[in-house]
C-alpha cells in the first residue's frame, strides 16, 4: 500500500512495473520539508509587513523660495530737504574788477520732492546700476543790510542728475550704495538798493556741476522698496554783473541733501 508510479524506473527493481516505491516514510519527509517552507516564508513576509509598517511616513521638503534679485528696472518718488553755506564777494568794475571788499554769507535752504528712475545688475553681492532724478521745490535765502540800502535773495526751484550707483548687499533685501555724476540746476538771484533809486538786478544763470553720495535701501516686497539717502551737489562758480551800479558779483553754490523715497521695480 502507499505505493505510486512517479514515472520512472527504480533501479532497484528492474522487472518492475517503471514506477517508484516511495513508503510512508518518504511521504512523510516530503511533509516536512513542505510545512518548513510555509512557515519560513510566512516569517519573512511578516518581518517585511513589520519593517514597513515601523517606517515613518515623510513628507517631500517644499520648494525654496528664490532669493531676491536686485537686477531690473525701477522708477519711483522722493522727497527731502536742503540747505547749503554760500558767500557772494562784490568787485567793482571801475576799480578794473578788483574785489571792493563787501561781501556776505547767506544759508539757502528748502524742501524738495521729485521722481526718480533707473536700472540695476546684481553680480552675487555686488550691485551696478544707473540712475535719473529731478527735484522741484524752492530752497533760498539771502540777506539784507541796516536799513534795507541792500538787499539780496538767491534761489533756486529745481535740480537734476544723471548718475552711477555701486552697491553691496551684506544680507538678502538689503543695499549700501554709493552714488556720483552730473547734476543740474537754473539758480536765480535779485538784488536791489534803495539808494538813488536805482532799478534791482535779476540773474537768472543754467549750471552743470556734480554730485554725490551714499545712501541705504531695504526691499519691502518683491517689487517694492525703500530708501534714505545723503547728497552734495557742487556748481562751482556763479557770477553775473549789475551794471547800473558797475559792480559784480560773484558765488560758489553748494548743497547737501537728505532725502527718502519709494521705488517700485517691474
């Protein structure tokens, strides 16, 4: 009993029928090596079900926002105030134009506001650009002798500039700048006397001269930021005649400035 062909045959048993014997005792072998490897396998499937389920579940990092770039084209307002230390000296053209020895000191000073446009190029912390700018507003001031005999007022109701900016930004969204070029301004000047009733004198004189300065500028979003900064403005020499009187009269415009504004960059 327990006996079945497998199909070959026993070499045992050459007159047999080609079929293999296998007893109880193979069967039971064969049992045992099956059982073994069910149990083996349904081990290592349970310590891979358990090796996946005590890994925790991470979540993909979201993307870094870029950083902000300085390079691109701006335009905005501003707005501040002036003064300036000027000396005007009297030469008198009978005397061949020698100086006559009168003279005086005068503090012109106002508010401005104005726009301002420009480009800027990043290069990692360093920062080139150019920059236009126009102010309007009146900065004056003059001064009159004892009893009105004289009396003198300068003035000046705009300026403007064409200059380079070099700037470093030592952390994101912040610029130190410096600044220098051409500036321009039309500076007018009155003088008038109440002896001999002679009739007053108006100049009214175009300078080219320079400016610079340094200043500081904070991004507030994206596209907007914010600025403060210091400029001086020299004109060199000013002079113009009084003829009635055959005198001249000669200035040296200078100007410091604070100002702030608001920039917007496309």
């Amino acid at each position: 009993m327990f006996r079945r062909v497998i199909g070959f045959q026993h070499p045992a048993d050459p007159g047999g029928d080609g079929g293999l014997d296998v007893g109880f005792g193979g069967l039971m072998k064969v049992s045992l090596l099956g059982a073994i490897a069910l149990i083996a396998g349904a081990a290592v499937g349970s310590a891979e079900a358990a090796d996946l389920a005590a890994r925790p579940y991470t979540k993909a990092p979201a993307p870094m926002a870029a950083p902000f770039t300085w390079t691109g084209v701006y335009a905005g307002v501003q707005g501040g105030y002036q003064w300036s230390r000027d000396h005007f000296t009297e030469f008198d053209m009978l005397a061949g134009g020698a100086a006559s020895g009168f003279g005086a000191d005068f503090k012109p000073i106002g508010g401005f506001g104005g726009l301002h446009a420009g480009y800027n190029h990043q290069f990692n912390r360093l920062v080139l650009g150019i920059e236009a700018d126009v102010d309007f507003g009146r900065v004056s001031g003059g001064f009159s002798t004892p009893l009105g005999v004289v009396t003198y007022d300068a003035r000046k109701n705009w300026e403007a500039s064409v200059r380079g900016r070099l700037g470093i930004t030592p952390i994101d969204r912040l610029l130190l700048y410096v600044t220098g070029g051409a500036a321009f301004t039309e500076l007018k000047y009155h003088w008038e006397t109440s002896l001999f009733a002679v009739p007053p004198a108006d100049a009214t004189i175009s300078k080219t001269g320079w400016t610079a300065g340094a200043g500081t500028e904070v991004a507030l979003t994206d596209h907007l930021t914010a600025r403060v900064e210091y400029r001086y403005s020299n004109f060199g020499t000013t002079r113009f005649d009084w003829t009635v009187l055959s005198t001249a009269y000669e200035q040296k415009p200078r100007f410091q400035s604070v100002r702030g504004g608001i920039s917007y960059k496309f």
